[in-house]
C-alpha cells in the first residue's frame, strides 16, 4: 500500500508539472489552452570579449587551484615521499580509468574478457584526450588539460547566457553556483563534464539566438559527449516554435535541418558501434553489463529511499543513496519556481533532462549528472536575485559539500 501511494504521489507530480510545462509552451506558441502568456522578457545584456575573457580567465584559475590543492594532499598527506605523479594519479578513478584506457587503446583495443564493454561511453572525450596526448606526452595530464579548458569555456557561455536573460549580477551568481556545486569538481577530472558543460551551453546560447546552425553543430558535440546531448533538438524545437509564436510549419521545416543536426552526433555513436562490433546498437547490450537501464521515476526514487534508509554499508549511504535522494526534490522545487519565469527551452530541457537522469535502474551519479543541468544554475540565480543572504546560503553549502566530496572522491571514497 505504501509503494503504491509513493508511486502515485511521485508520478502524478512528475506528470503534472510535466503537463504544466507543455501547456504552458503550447500558450506562448498561440495555442488556446489554459495556461496561454507571454513570454518572459529578457534582460538582453551581452557580455563583450574583455567580460568574456575575464569569465575564462577566473574559471580557469579556479580548476587551477582546485588540482594544485588536490596536489598537496595527495603528495604531502595521502601518498608522502611518493612521487609527483600522484598529483596526476590521484585523478585516474572509476570511470577516468576507462577514458585514459580508451584514448590509449581505443574502442577495438579495450576489452573485457573479449568483450567491447566500453562502448558505453561516448567517443568525443577520450577522441580529444588522444590527441591532445601527442602533445602533453601523458594521457592524464590530457585528459585534465581537455578538462580545464573546455569548464572555462563553458563557463563563458553560461555567463552570457544567464546574462542574456538576466543581467550581469545574476551571470556571476550563476556561474558561482555552477562552480561550487558539491559535484563540481568533475569538471577538473577525467571526466565527460567539462566537455559536456561547454558543449551544452554553447548550445543554448545559439538556440537563444536563433543562431540554429551553430546551436546544432554544437548539438552534434554534445551527442558525441553523452546521450544527453539529443535533449538540445527539443530545446531548440520549443524556443523556435515560442519564437514564431505559432505553428508556422513553413518557417519550422526551413530550420528543421539545423534543429536536428544533433542527431547526426548520435549517427557518429553509432557508427562506432557498427565499426567495433558489427552492431550499431551494441552499446546497449554492453549496459546490461553496468546495470544500466530504463526505470520508471517513481521506482527509481524508491529504490533510492530504500538504499538511503537501509544499505549495509553505512557510509555508502552517505556518499550516494542520501544525496540522490535529497537532491530530486531540490531540484524539483525549483523548476516549480522557474515553470513561468523563464522560457519554455530552458524550463522544459531541465524537466526532461531531470526526469531521464533519475530514470535509471541503478543511479550512482546522479550529482555529476546534475551538475551539467545548466538551467538549473539560470534558476538559481533568479532565486537568489536581491536576496544577498541566500545567496551566500547557497554558495556557502554548496561550497561546503563541494570540498566534503572532493576530499572524499581523492581518498577513494565512494563518490562517482
């Protein structure tokens, strides 16, 4: 009875915002339902390239000394009298083990037990790191170099984004929360984050634009980087339709192509798959492999809430189930909050984007997929506008769990 009290308070909340939104997006479109209004007007305030340049430069200095802190403690505290190379090692953990061995090896020569397991992941990140390795000699240092430089590129797009939208004040804020986010220092590992995170935002920034071309050649990345990255052809489809403000079908089929060049990412993908293994969709028999499949919400969250209530080992309680638990309802609230504050590509790529990530049957990175959920950041910012006290609130906790997981992540904690 109470599985299936949870099961229809969760779904029918899920569903009810998700109905919302759509609503909402058919009224700004002209559709006579409901919930028909305006768009949302912009600030439309656009970072010039000395702005621009000064984002990147402070984001990269901060990834900067987030490695060279990690440096410290692995060198002087976790590995003493070791070596340097622990300053680059302490990196190569869970899945950063799989993208050193893919750039060194490649898909056909990473196997286990003859198997092409690794075909989960997506070819853009280590494609990158193999070549940047011709140069740094070393694939981790690579990887970490793709890393830093693709989160501060991103964090430029973030900024002109939210600044677009919202003004300057709340573009600092924005790529503040983006950055002390408790998952955030993926963005400096050997991870898919900082590629994922500038291949998104720059994305949306053109979608914003009405730039459709580059927004789907961007799209096209981000569908090489994750599979995540085909969310952007809905997000360009709604903020075209919201920007006509009707169904023009002519208008909408003259830029359907660039609407839906990110698919040809996942053309690439698969691609892959049919060159290693002869089957394009090989990739998801080898996520049985990782316990890897749909889950229906509300299941998912039940699984989670068991595990966070009762999983035998205690501190993985800590490190993953209580975290994913708390985080879904944080994020709900606050899209509760954007739902008419914002436009409909933004509102709606964080609902789908929220609900597929925690639609897994085993979720054990909810955090680091969060932490690319680049609208959410947008709506914080607003949440926080003239509001001093939570924003050093927010910044503060976050930046707390941000240290608290990153000394965990080096010290081979559960955190992936």
């Amino acid at each position: 009875m109470i599985r299936l009290l949870w099961t229809l308070a969760v779904s029918g909340a899920v569903i009810a915002l998700g109905v919302v939104l759509v609503l909402r997006w058919l009224g700004a479109a002209g559709v006579p339902v409901p919930l028909r209004g305006q768009s949302p007007i912009s600030i439309r305030y656009e970072a010039d390239r000395k702005e621009s340049a000064a984002v990147f430069a402070a984001a990269l200095l901060f990834r900067l000394a987030v490695f060279l802190a990690a440096a410290l403690l692995a060198c002087l505290v976790l590995y003493p009298g070791t070596g340097a190379h622990w300053a680059l090692d302490i990196w190569k953990k869970w899945d950063a083990w799989h993208y050193v061995n893919l750039a060194e090896l490649g898909y056909a020569g990473y196997t286990e037990n003859g198997q092409h397991l690794f075909l989960v992941f997506f070819p853009l990140y280590p494609w990158l790191v193999r070549l940047v390795s011709a140069v740094t000699g070393n694939t981790i240092a690579a990887g970490l170099l793709v890393s830093f430089l693709c989160y501060a590129s991103g964090c430029v797009y973030l900024y002109r984004l939210a600044a677009w939208e919202l003004g300057r004040e709340a573009a600092r804020r924005a790529v503040l929360f983006l950055s002390v986010f408790p998952y955030a220092f993926f963005f400096g590992g050997v991870m898919t984050e900082g590629l994922f995170l500038l291949t998104t935002a720059a994305s949306l920034w053109h979608i914003r634009r009405h730039r459709w071309w580059r927004a789907g050649l961007w799209g096209a990345l981000a569908a090489m980087t994750r599979m995540h990255g085909l969310l952007l052809i809905g997000a360009a489809g709604a903020e075209l339709v919201e920007h006509l403000g009707r169904f023009d079908w002519r208008a909408i089929l003259r830029r359907l192509p660039a609407v839906l060049l990110p698919a040809a990412g996942s053309l690439v993908y698969l691609g892959l798959n049919a060159a290693v293994t002869g089957d394009p969709f090989a990739f998801t028999v080898m996520q049985e492999h990782w316990s890897q499949g749909f889950c229906w919400i509300s299941d998912t969250l039940w699984y989670v809430l068991e595990n966070a209530r009762s999983y035998p080992t205690v501190s993985i309680r800590y490190e993953i189930w209580i975290p994913t638990l708390a985080m879904f309802p944080l994020f709900f609230a606050l899209l509760c909050y954007a739902w008419k504050r914002f436009r409909s590509m933004y509102t709606l790529y964080a609902f789908v984007y929220l609900v597929l990530n925690y639609s897994l049957s085993w979720l054990l990175s909810a955090g680091r997929y969060l932490s690319c959920a680049l609208p959410f950041f947008l709506f914080a910012a607003a949440l926080t506008e003239k509001r001093p006290w939570l924003t050093a609130l927010l910044a503060g906790g976050m930046g707390a769990g941000f240290l608290i997981n990153l000394t965990i992540y080096l010290t081979g904690g559960q955190i992936m």
